[in-house]
C-alpha cells in the first residue's frame, strides 16, 4: 500500500519559516519524482515545486528563491523548505510522488499552512 504522509503545516506570521516533510511508504521512492503542490481556497491546485531522481529541481515563480524543495532517497522523504514567507502562501500543501512512464501519480493527505500576524 503506497502512503506519502505530510508534517510540518502550521501558523507562522510573515516573514517566518516553516519546513514540511512528505514520508513515503510502499514505492521504490528513488525512482520516482516528487513534487510540492498547494490549493488556496477558491483556487486551483498548483505545482510549487518539483525535484526528478537526479536532483534537478524547478520552481514556480511565486516562491522562487524563497522555498527550497529536497529530498532524502534513503530515508525516502521529500522536504520543502519555506522562507520569508507571504500571507499569499496561505494553503493546503500536497505532497506528490509520479512516475510518468507506469501511470504511478500519487497523493498525500495535505498539511495546512497559514502565515499571519
């Protein structure tokens, strides 16, 4: 059974730092490649940030040079870490895992984050 569990969500004002975990079970995580996605309320889910088996990464614009996305194949957990953040930032955050050439795309639960004085 394959599970990506997020940690790490919670309230933090403007400006402050939170770092969110994505452990994963059930899959040859290596192989796979992992992304961060988020959902405001009313909004679309986006891509935030996605990183392929061999470490390149990429960004969306909205949080480059602020988030850096990471990963831990031996102890199969992804990582986002989240600087100088924005009220804008405010939303659940996925954890997604896929591999594209099987049909392998799958979900974490969502963690929520919210930045607010």
């Amino acid at each position: 059974q394959v599970q990506l569990v997020e940690s790490g969500g919670g309230l933090v004002q403007p400006g402050g730092s939170l770092r969110l975990s994505c452990a994963a079970s059930g899959i040859m995580f290596s192989i796979y490649t992992m992304g961060w996605y988020r959902q405001a309320p009313g909004k679309q889910r986006e891509l935030v940030a996605a990183i392929i088996t061999g470490g390149m990464t990429n960004y969306s614009d909205s949080v480059k040079g602020r988030f850096t996305i990471s990963r831990d194949n031996g102890k199969k957990t992804g990582y986002l870490q989240m600087n100088s953040l924005k009220p804008e930032d405010t939303a659940v955050y996925y954890c997604n895992a896929r591999w594209r050439e099987v049909g392998d795309d799958y979900w974490g639960q969502g963690t929520q984050v919210t930045v607010s004085s």
